[in-house]
C-alpha cells in the first residue's frame, strides 16, 4: 500500500501522455540509434584488434582523431538543426592552418613584426569570424540555399590558400617551424597533451608501459578537450538557453518562428560563424601539434562533418538533432576511419567502405527511431 | 626483392596520417621499415614511430625543412630528392641542342635520379634548397 502511495505522489499530470516503461522511454531518444551502431563499432573493433585499438597509445590516438571529428561535426550540427549547411568546412581549416602558420613563419600582415601563437591565432579568428558572417549574410539576404553559397566558398577558400601559399611562401607547405607548444602556454593549450592524470594513474595501476618499461603515453592530445568543451557549450546552449529554442525553430518552421519573434537571420548568420569557430579550433590543434601546414589541409572534412552529423541522428531536413547523438556518432565515424588499421588482415583502404556502410545503417536505423517519435512523420 | 609489403591509405590529414601509421606498426610488430611517400608524411610517420618505440628504417620522398631535421637527428634514414633541376632543366637544353645542332643529343637516356639525401649530405643540399635542389 505505502509503495504505491509513493507511486502516485511521484506521478504528475505530464506523465499522464506517458506509455510504457524506462526501456521504452530510453527507445526514443533520439541518440539510440548512435548508441547502438556505436557499441557494435566499439566491439567489432576490440575483438577484430586484439584490444590493440584500446591499448595506451591506441586510445589516445583514437580519441585524437574522434576529437578533431567531433569539434568540426558540433559545427555543422548546429547548422542543420537550423536547416543549413556549411560545405565550407574543410577549405577553411586549410584556410586557417594556412594563416597561423604563415603569420608564424613569415611574420604578422603589413609588417607589423614578428607574431606569437596568441596573436597569429587571434588575427586568423578574427578573419575566419568574418568569413563566417560574410557567408551567412549572403546566405540571409539574398535568399540562397546555403549548400550553393558555401559550396562556392569551399573552393574560394581553397583557391585563396593556394594562391597564399605560392605567392607569400613559394611552395605549398610550411614545415620545420620552432616547436612553439614547448615555449608558449597558449600554444600547448592547442598542440600539447590534456588529462596526464589518467595515463599516469593507468601506469600506476600497472599498464601503460612501453618496450623499454618506462611510462609509455604521457597524456592524451589537447583537441579532446576541445572537443569536450564545445560540445558540453553546445548542449548547454541547445538544451537549456533561449538561443538553443530559437536554433530549433530556426530549423522547424522559419516563418511560424520569425512571426513569433525568433531573430532567425541573426541565428543563422551566428550559427555559420561558430561553424567558422570550430573549423579554426581544428586548424590550431593540428598546427600548433605538428608545427606544419599544408595547402591540402582539411580536405573533405566538411563532409565527414555532415556524415557525423547524420549517423548521430540530425536530420537532413532540420529543426531535429542531438549534441549527445553527434558526440556519440563522431566516436563510431573516428573508430572506423582509424582503428581499421590497427587489423593487419584488412587492407587499410576498406574503410571507406566500412564509412558507407555505417553511415547507411545508421540513417537507416534513425530514420526507424524518428519515426516511432513523431507518429510516423 | 622478395620482402611483404603493407601499402596503407594514411589520407592527407597530418593527425590522420600519425594515427594510422602508428596503428599499423602496432598492429604488426615484425614491420621494420617504413616508406613515406611525401615530406608531410615523412614527418608524421617519424612522429608515429617514436610514440611506438619501435625500432623501423625509415624513408621518405622529397625534401622539406622538418625531414632535413629528422635526418639530422637520425630519425629518417634517407630521402629521395627528386632533383627537379635535372627533370626541368636538362630538357629545354637538350631541346635547345637538338633545334640549334643538327639534331645533336646525348648517346643514351640520362637519368635524372634517384637523388639520396642522407646525414652526410644533408647541410650542403639545405643550403641549396629552393635554389639548385
């Protein structure tokens, strides 16, 4: 008796619309389908590896290529839950490596002296920023799909990189800069390694030894952290502001939210700046790791970013999407675009095809979870 | 000459290129040389090896600022320069010859390559870089 008087306490009138129990619930989260065709990936590959892919260094190199992933495809998520797309992605990660690297190299625009990674990262972010609003501001004025407006930028950008390079540097890589993560605070921020705890508690525990039976990985590489924290600021904003209401209905219904006061043209312009944002955080990770940049960088990953998007459970079609599915969704597209290679037996170049295969079954498996929540729309 | 060769898909990425390549030699310990087929994954690759700890051969393909290091630091054991000078130069001037000399050319084929850049060389061809190599 008592039991269910607590039953009923607990109970509100919301949970009168409320069928079935927690497993029931849980099935209709729009992450499900990430989760699942994650925990197959995440398996397959530990069998198929011989644990090698989770080993010390296999983690870590994982969680590097996950990481840079899942901060480009919290970008381009963003925009397609506000019905926009950003092909732009990739030429201005090449874009942005280009011009850290260049300031480094060759000094700060209309000579003003040599730069430090603080000030060649802030300039670059300043004219990545305004890139940004300038795409977005095309793409609102003039009415636009985003598709054309960016897809001219992605080879705009990449064009402006090479002709950079060529002109300012004679050749189309940068190499062999001073190891600035070693001297600069700000540029270990960027290129050096995070969360050393967790690799020296796992060596106290006894793993995490090399041949020679030293501590063998000293710390993750930084971009995870950056990946976290963009994705934590974008569940945060999505779930719980007022901006993360107005990017839903930005995606929904354009018109119903404009009459109702939602600043749609404001939203979208701010949203392809953040993607601009995060495209220039994967550019600094990668220089400031390797102290290089070449003219290539970035190629393709607008892409991978939207297939990200995809397999963690956003719709193509807007106003739908999850940061919890995407970070889970970046987890399955890194695994397979890198612990491929740790299984000798399979030829390397499989992994695109693995790539086709998941993102099909995950869309299709989404498309079944979407579905079952919206009553069949 | 007989030996297994692995060819791996390292992409263009330079994380990209470090992983996999680290994979790969985890993957199979008995690997013990390495062919990096350009200068940005040359560098990548010296990277891979070192966060491994395995004891590989490695060798790369053309020249740029951070392979001249690595060779210098022991850590690439050659690269292969593809001596452009010879591959662009040599042509316009036998053609030049050939036009102007009554058909004059060289009695057989000249080769342009290959081009070894190692520690011994490695200081006099990066004092030429950009210029005659």
């Amino acid at each position: 008796m008592a039991a269910q008087r607590t039953v009923s306490v607990a109970r509100r009138e919301a949970d009168r619309l409320q069928t079935g129990g927690r497993l029931a619930a849980l099935s209709r989260r729009p992450e499900v389908g990430a989760f699942v065709v994650m925990v197959v990936v995440v398996t397959a590959i530990a069998i198929a590896s011989n644990g090698q892919a989770f080993n010390a260094l296999g983690l870590k190199n994982n969680l590097s290529i996950i990481a840079q992933f899942g901060i480009i495809a919290i970008g381009a998520t963003l925009l397609m839950i506000a019905r926009e797309y950003d092909l732009s992605i990739g030429s201005m990660i090449g874009f942005a490596g280009m011009s850290m690297a260049m300031m480094l190299k060759w000094g700060l625009p209309f000579g003003l002296g040599p730069a430090t990674p603080v000030s060649a990262f802030f300039l670059t972010l300043a004219m990545t920023l305004a890139i940004g609003w300038l795409i977005g501001t095309i793409v609102v004025r003039s009415g636009l799909s985003s598709f054309i407006v960016t897809l001219s930028f992605l080879f705009f950008l990449r064009g402006l990189t090479e002709v950079c390079f060529r002109a300012i540097n004679g050749s189309t890589q940068i190499s062999g800069l001073p190891d600035f993560k070693e001297t600069s605070t700000f540029a270990y921020l960027f290129g050096g390694e995070t969360f050393g705890w967790f690799y020296d508690l796992w060596f106290l525990l006894g793993g995490n030894v090399n041949r020679a039976g030293a501590q063998w990985v000293t710390g993750f590489d930084a971009r995870l952290a950056w990946w976290i924290a963009v994705a934590l600021l974008a569940w945060l904003v999505l779930s719980r502001t007022q901006v993360g209401n107005w990017i839903y209905a930005t995606g929904d219904n354009r018109e119903a939210a404009r009459a109702n006061g939602v600043p749609v043209d404001k939203v979208r312009i701010g949203l392809f700046m953040v993607s601009a944002l995060c495209a220039t955080i994967f550019a600094a990770c990668q220089v400031f790791e390797t102290n290089t940049a070449d003219a290539a960088k970035g190629n393709l990953k607008e892409l991978e970013a939207i297939a990200i998007a995809v397999v963690g459970g956003t719709l193509m079609t807007g106003g739908y999407g999850s940061i919890l599915g995407v970070v889970l969704g970046a987890v399955t597209f890194g695994l397979v675009a890198n612990a491929v290679f740790f299984i000798p037996a399979i030829d390397g170049s499989y992994y695109r095809v693995f790539v086709g295969v998941v993102l099909l079954a995950a869309v299709f498996l989404n498309e079944r979870v979407r579905k079952r929540i919206t009553g069949g729309l | 000459m007989g030996q297994k060769l692995d060819m791996i898909d390292v992409s263009n990425d330079v994380a990209q290129i470090r992983t996999r390549t680290a994979a790969a030699l985890q993957a199979d310990p008995s690997i013990d040389a390495l062919l990096a087929t350009g200068p940005h994954v040359c560098e990548a690759a010296a990277a891979a090896v070192k966060a491994v700890g395995a004891k590989v051969h490695l060798a790369c393909f053309d020249l740029s600022q951070g392979v001249m290091k690595l060779i210098k630091e022991g850590q690439v054991a050659f690269t292969i320069d593809q001596q452009q000078r010879l591959q662009g130069y040599l042509p316009i001037v036998f053609l030049h010859l050939y036009n102007s000399g009554a058909g004059l050319l060289p009695g057989a084929d000249i080769p342009s390559g290959p081009g070894f850049v190692d520690a011994k060389n490695a200081d006099k061809v990066l004092a030429l870089a950009g210029v005659d190599r």
